[in-house]
C-alpha cells in the first residue's frame, strides 16, 4: 500500500463513532502497516482533554480496540493528539490552522490532510465553510479532503443546500460520503459476483428475473437514539442510503472500468431509473409499521412510543416495506422489494434475486416446490452467497425437491475481512472515491424518496400499522408481493 504522509482531523473525538469505529479502524490499518510512514491523527472536540487524557480515552482504555497482547499500543498512542475547540466559533479555526501546521512541521505529514466530520449534521455545512475560510480547504501545498457522515440531508432541498455549500469551497474530489454499507466487503462482492462470472450476469435482466428483493431487518429497537431515530425514521435512516445503494449495484450497468467515475456513473443512472412515485403508488406500494410493545422469549419489550427521546404519539416509521421500478432496458417490469425495520425476529441483511419459473413443467410438484430458482446474496451475518435450484429426489419417477449450493465467508480462513471504516478510511488515504457516494447521485436517490416522505406528512390519512416487536412487520407487507405461491423470504 503506497500512501502520502498525512493527518487525518476527527471532529467529534469524544463521540460514539469514534471510540467504537474510527481509532479501531485506524489502530488495525497501524498494524497492517497500511499507514504511511509519517501520520497524525488529531482529534478534536469540545471537552478539555489534553493530548494524554484523549490518548488514555481514545487508545488504552478504548473496549473497541482488539489489542492482542501487543506491544504496539505506545507507539501507536504517539501518534494521536487532541485539540478542543469551540466548532461554531471562527476564531477558533485560526488556532486549530496553527496546531496543524505544528504538528505537520513536527510528523512531517505534507500539508495533506482528512477531515472526518463525525458530529451531528448541523455541522456538515458549518465546519468545511469555516475551515476554508481560515484556507484549510487549499491544496496549494499538500491535499484536503472532507469526509461526511450520514445523513446527508435531511430531504431533497437540503442535501441540495448542503451539496451547493460544500461545493462552495470544494471540489467534488475533495468530498467523500461516507455510507458504511459500501465498506462492507459482502457489499462489494455483489460487483465481482455480477462483473467477474460468466453464470450469472447473462441471466441479470427483465428475461430471466421475476424480482428482486432486498431486506435490512434488525432485531435491535432505537436503543439510546431515540431523539434522532424519531426526526428519521426507517425511510431516511436506511433506505435512502444504504439500501438505494444496495438497488445501485445490483442493478447498474457494467462499468467501462472498475474506478470510482465509471461505477459511479452507473450507479447514478440506476437512481435516475427510479420510478418516480405517484400519490396512488406511495399509497398502495408503500407500508409503513410502528412496533408495538410485545412479549419476546417471554420478556416484555417496550413499544417505539415508550422509548426514551420518543414522542409518545410518535409517527415516525420504524418500519418500511416498498415496492418499485426501475424504467430502463435492463429492468422494465421486473419489481423490486425493498424491506427495513427494527424489532423483527432476526438480524439479517441479504440480497434475493428470483429468477422467473420455466415456462414449462416437466416434472412433478415442481410448480409448488420449487418453481424459479433463487440466488440469496447474505449481506450479514452469515455472510455468503446460496443457489437454490431442483435436484430429482431419488427413486422413482421425477420427484423435484429444492436443494441449496452455498459458500460461506467463514470458510476463507486465511482471509481476514476488514471492518467497513477500515477500508473506507484507507480508501480515501488513497484518494479513491468508488465506496463513497458522489453528489448527483445523492441527490438522485433523494429524488425517489421525497415525495414519499411529503406524501405521508402531507397527508394523515396513510396509515401507519403497527406490529408487535418481534415479528417481521405489519401483516399487509405479505401483500405487496403479487402473485401465486409469491412471498419475501423469511430467513431465520
Ligand atoms: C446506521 C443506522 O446507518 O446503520 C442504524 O443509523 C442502523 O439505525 C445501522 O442500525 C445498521 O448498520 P449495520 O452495519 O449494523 O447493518
């Protein structure tokens, strides 16, 4: 791995993110050897720590960090410092401008930095404005970049207002969105399964496919964030990224190559693909649950509404269940499932494509049993890809029966799978953007989502169900899915 020297600035040191993601992610690349030889990490907060209280905080006592008996632990301490600073205020940058100039004289990083915003996204516009102003935005001498957590926006006007500010004062090269899904590695074999087989991608179109069906359940509730999953919901927290990203991948063209402009210009035409939702559409083709208090393994679980930080006649949609197109050559007809939610009976997200029955049965029970064949790309845990195909039971006559052909993650030994920031972070070390999402197509897949988020503002007669925590959502989701011996696929 060829890296330039460089510092990489966290706002946000003393959150959650950076304890339990980003030092993690950092301290494995250290012990990979995948850091440059001259590097810096500041992190920067609000608290008072000086550079051995954040060190203590961030590295020794982190519970995040996998430390294995090692002694590298020191040394890599050494090169994590602290900065507080007041964020909202413009004095303060010209200070925070001097200490990275120090430090860079001092590690000799070459003016090249990585700002990592992990702080709410109040800030997402505020600090990069700032940072210019005090010319922390300059590649005169080395090079910047910003990296911006999710949510990027709010709607479609703000991730707009937060597009045009950002590119104010930077280059859409400079600016890196992070969506961790990108970084999970089950995530970016979905391109090698489709781009390097002969098998399948000859199959990956409206002749062959019936539908396709994604699904994110977890069986977490809103945990301690219920004062931000309230003003979010379902729709905004997952579907509008991670999931539309997901839909980007399995359903864009192949690339001329595999570098962040060309499979970023086929993801961005797939989010223009979208069908765009009628009223009717979001009406019928979208259903949205609430969960409900309920007994789990014999334990009582509090409802949404009773969770700390949410309002108790809460609307917000922990829930989500939709059903769309995508009008190109490639797609049209064939729909596309997309299901999320918290308090569902497992965690697991997978990929399914059905592939459309034979057009004529030969056999017996084939029409029941296993009519089309099925591939299940497990996103986690689990992690792996099936096949689902007919196999003759033995004996007499041609008795059909489903059979499965699986490869397992856990089966790669030798292989050791990155956690997602750690291969995000070290691609943008490297200035490669492919894992992150570029502007227009952010923008593009807000398009799709907005109208359905005005719809059920707008308008207080679509329901919202409620479903008892535990169980895979209100009951009217099964009926999204048209047709005979159609249903979603309930992993276990
Ligand atoms: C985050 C959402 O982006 O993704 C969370 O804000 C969600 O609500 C999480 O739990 C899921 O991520 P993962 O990697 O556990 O599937």
């Amino acid at each position: 791995v060829n890296n330039d020297n460089q510092i990489l600035v966290i706002f946000g040191a003393s959150g959650d993110l950076t304890a339990r993601k980003l030092i993690p992610a950092i301290y494995n690349l250290y012990k990979k050897k995948y850091l440059p030889e001259k590097y810096a990490i500041v992190g920067v907060g609000r608290s008072a720590y000086d550079n051995d209280t954040f060190r203590k905080k961030a590295v020794f006592e982190n519970e995040h960090l996998k430390k294995n008996g090692d002694d590298s632990l020191d040394e890599f301490a050494q090169l994590v410092h602290y900065h507080s600073m007041d964020t909202s205020d413009a004095e303060d940058y010209k200070k925070l401008a001097e200490r990275l100039y120090s430090i860079d004289g001092y590690h000799g990083t070459n003016c090249n930095a990585i700002f990592y915003l992990s702080v709410p996204p109040s800030l997402y516009s505020v600090i990069p404005k700032h940072l210019a102003s005090v010319g922390l935005n300059k590649e005169t001498n080395g090079w910047t970049r910003v990296i911006i957590e999710k949510p990027f926006g709010y709607d479609l006007e703000s991730a707009r207002a937060l597009n045009k500010s950002l590119l104010e004062d930077y280059h859409e090269n400079q600016i890196y969105r992070i969506d961790h899904y990108l970084g999970k590695e089950t995530v970016q074999n979905l391109l090698v399964t489709r781009f390097s087989n002969s098998i399948f991608e000859p199959l990956w179109n409206r002749n062959y496919i019936h539908r396709v069906e994604i699904t994110s359940a977890e069986s977490v509730g809103v945990e301690k964030r219920g004062g931000y999953y309230d003003g979010s919901g379902a729709m905004r927290d997952m579907v509008q990224n991670h999931l539309l990203q997901l839909i980007g991948l399995v359903a864009m063209e192949p690339p001329v190559k595999s570098d962040a402009h060309n499979i970023r210009n086929e993801k961005l035409k797939v989010f223009q693909s979208l069908r765009p939702m009628t009223k009717d559409d979001i009406r019928n083709d979208v259903v949205r649950g609430q969960y409900l208090a309920s007994t789990i393994k014999g334990e009582s679980v509090k409802g949404y509404r009773e969770e700390e930080g949410v309002n108790p006649e809460s609307r917000t949609e922990t829930f989500v269940a939709l059903k769309f197109f995508i009008d190109n050559w490639r797609w049209a007809g064939v729909p596309f499932y997309i299901r999320s939610g918290k308090k569902l009976p497992t965690r697991v997200s997978e990929v399914v494509i059905h592939f459309k029955p034979n057009h004529h049965h030969l056999f017996m029970n084939q029409t029941e049993v296993n009519a089309q064949n099925m591939l299940v790309i497990r996103i986690q845990p689990d992690e792996g890809i099936l096949i689902k195909f007919g196999m003759k039971v033995p004996g007499a006559g041609f008795k059909v029966k489903n059979v499965n052909m699986d490869f397992q993650y856990s089966e790669l030994t030798d292989a050791y799978v990155p956690d997602a920031y750690e291969r995000l972070l070290l691609d943008c070390m490297q200035g490669d953007a492919t894992l992150y999402a570029r502007g227009d197509s952010v923008e593009a897949a807000w398009e799709f989502i907005d109208p359905i988020l005005k719809a059920w503002k707008e308008d207080p007669t679509i329901p919202i169900y409620g479903y008892p925590a535990g169980t895979w959502g209100p009951e009217n989701v099964d009926d999204l899915i048209e047709g005979k011996n159609m249903a979603w696929r309930y992993p276990c």
